[in-house]
C-alpha cells in the first residue's frame, strides 16, 4: 500500500475519490468502478478497452491519461511502463492519482503527495484499489477483501467492493455520483462493440445503491434469459399477465387464464415499450419469469 504524506491543496476542484479497476480472465473483462463526491464522475475517472486494460485517473485527474494510457496498454506496454510514461510527461504528477490493469492483468498505482490525506492505493492479483481524502486505510482494504471474496461476473464483484469501500468509511465529504464500466468481447447491444456495461448515477444520495440496482436493471435488458427462466403463459399466469396488460391500457378481453391472440399481441406490444421484447416469444407463448416480476411490480400486481 502507498501512502504519501499530506500537501496542501490547491486551488482547482479535486476528485476525491475511491476507485477500482480489476482484470477478469475468464472473461476476458476489464473494468472500473469508482464513487466520489464530485458531480458525474463518471465523466472523468473510469477508461477501459477490450484487450487494452482499464484505468482510474482521479485527485486532479489528468483525463488525458485514459485515452493515452489505453493506447500504450493496447500496443503491449505493460501497467508499470504505461504509468511511467504517462508521469514522465505530466509537470502536476505530484496531485495525481493513477490506477492501471494492463492486457495480462498486471496493476500499477501511483498517489502523488499533494493528494490529500488520506491518500493510498492497494494492488493484489488482477485489481488495484486507490482513494484520495478518504477516512482511512480501512476503505481500501474492505474493497480488496471484498473484490476477492466476490462472486458473480466482474461488474458484480466491482460495485461489491465499492459498497464494501463505503461501508468502511469511503470519501470523507460523504456521497454523490458513482460508475461502473466493464468491456468484453463483443459485449454491447447489437452486439456491435465491446462496451458490455456502462453506467453512471451522476448525482445521487446513495450513488453505490442506484448503480447497484441499474446493474440488475442491465441484465434484465440486455443479458437473455437462461433456459430455466422461461414461463409458459397460461393459468395463473396468464390470469394475472391479462389484468396486467388492462391496467396498462393494452388489453380490454376476459380475465380468461388462456393464451389467445389477443392477449399474445397485447401482450407483445406492452413488452416492446417496456424494452422487454427480448424476454418475450410470442408465438411460443413464453415469457421471462423476471419480467414477469418486473411487470408485477410496476402495475401492482
């Protein structure tokens, strides 16, 4: 763990900041997530790219370090040595702090003694941690134990140890905006590019539990059901997906409990404006049994 000593601050805004960025070789993913009390942070802090690696530039965050530190990492430079570029050529290295996943996984991290205290960064295998005027130490290591002990894909295993990181003490100015960034092969909607999730709260109360809650909202949208999550559409089920659609405005038939045309195609088109259409096969009469939840939940069911 780094930690250099107190400076003073100057003038230009800071972002004090608690940040990860972490390497999943399963995957492969690359990722950041990060929270601060600075309005949308996620402006600024978290870059990451497929087969690159991911960065955090934070305290008075040299922005420039994202696109050119990717770039480097891109071209087989490893952490360490895009770091040690990246300062050689910045004269306010000193209010930086910088943390780096390269292609294979190796962490760098680097906190400049004008960060304001406390001020460190923790690397372990595949991840680094690094904050800027947090409470104390204990803030990095609860996300450590907590992005080692996670489960679930990486995005998963980033907010975990952003909430661990919280929960600990976090930023010492208290909450405001948070992200979560994750690239993977092929990852986007479409699936046209590699950005796989891509989330901001920008200014919130409780910034880590909204981008817990928008993860889960992604899935629901953008990951396909699973074979066992499919439902029939009949029965009870169909019963209560009939008094759904009235209440939304698209269905005027009997609370049969029968799959018919009617309620397939109503049914259809409250999915599409739901943005659920994938989680919905009209002419099998399947539907997702969390959209069902969703649904449920949205029109009081």
């Amino acid at each position: 763990m780094t930690q250099p000593g107190d400076a003073a601050a100057r003038n230009s805004p800071s972002l004090s900041t608690f940040s990860i960025v972490a390497y999943d070789p399963a995957g492969p993913e690359w990722g950041v997530a990060v929270q601060s009390r600075f309005l949308a942070v996620g402006a600024i802090v978290p870059w990451a790219r497929f087969r690159a690696g991911a960065v955090a530039t934070q305290a008075r965050g040299n922005v420039s370090f994202g696109p050119q530190g990717l770039s480097l990492m891109g071209k087989g430079l490893s952490a360490q040595e895009t770091l040690d570029h990246l300062l050689a050529g910045d004269d306010r290295q000193e209010s930086r702090q910088v943390g780096l996943v390269d292609a294979q996984g190796a962490t760098a991290s680097y906190t400049g003694a004008e960060c304001r205290s406390w001020a460190g960064s923790l690397c372990g295998t595949h991840y680094s941690v690094q904050g800027n005027l947090l409470h104390d130490a204990a803030t990095l290591e609860a996300m450590a134990r907590a992005f080692e002990d996670g489960t679930g894909e990486l995005a998963d295993r980033l907010v975990a140890s952003l909430a661990a990181g919280q929960q600990a003490g976090g930023d010492r100015r208290g909450q405001q905006a948070a992200a979560l960034l994750v690239v993977r092969a092929q990852g986007s909607y479409g699936p046209d590019d590699d950005r796989y999730v891509d989330l901001r709260v920008d200014d919130a109360p409780q910034p880590i539990d909204q981008l817990q809650a928008l993860l889960g909202l992604h899935r629901l949208l953008y990951i396909p059901p699973e074979p066992d999550e499919w439902a029939p559409v009949e029965g009870k089920l169909a019963r209560d997906l009939q008094r759904v659609l009235r209440r939304a405005g698209h269905y005027a038939g009997p609370i049969t409990g029968d799959y018919d045309k009617s309620t397939g195609q109503a049914l259809a088109s409250l999915m599409a404006i739901e943005n659920l259409e994938e989680r919905f096969q009209e002419a099998e009469g399947l539907i997702d049994r969390r959209a069902v939840a969703m649904l449920r939940r949205r029109y009081g069911m």
